[in-house]
C-alpha cells in the first residue's frame, strides 16, 4: 500500500490547549434565521478552515459564525 499523499493546502496549527468556540448556525436572513448557539472546542487551525469538536450535530451545508476565545492568552 502506497503512503498517501498530504492534500492540504495550509500547514495547520494544532490548538493546546483548544480554543473554547461557540457556533451560531445561520439558515438565511432575519431574526429567526439563526439557531440555538453551541459550545465547541476548536481543536486546530490553517489559513484554509478549522477543525471542531462539538457534542451537538450542525445541519449539513449550514453557514456558521464562530466566535472563539484562546484560553492560554494571557489578559
């Protein structure tokens, strides 16, 4: 079996610890068109995306917008 290739485009950046994360899904426009916020934690990060973990499912194809909070920042 051939090793396989590496396929992204960014060096990614492993989070320690992870960055706490809440998720708002967005379903269009309007005030009703955002869902229950979600706690996450963003576990890694490159130029390209982010990588969560989460306890709820997102809908499929949902937008999001992410609001994250590096925890070993110093105040």
């Amino acid at each position: 079996m051939e090793p396989s290739k590496e396929r992204r485009r960014w060096q990614r950046e492993t989070l320690s610890p992870p960055f706490v994360t809440i998720v708002h899904e967005t379903f269009g426009t309007g005030p009703d068109a955002q869902g229950e916020p979600i706690i996450a934690e963003m576990c890694s990060l490159s130029a390209g995306g982010a990588m969560l973990t989460a306890c709820e499912k997102l809908v499929s194809g949902s937008h999001i917008i992410l609001q994250a909070y590096n925890r070993a920042k110093k105040k």
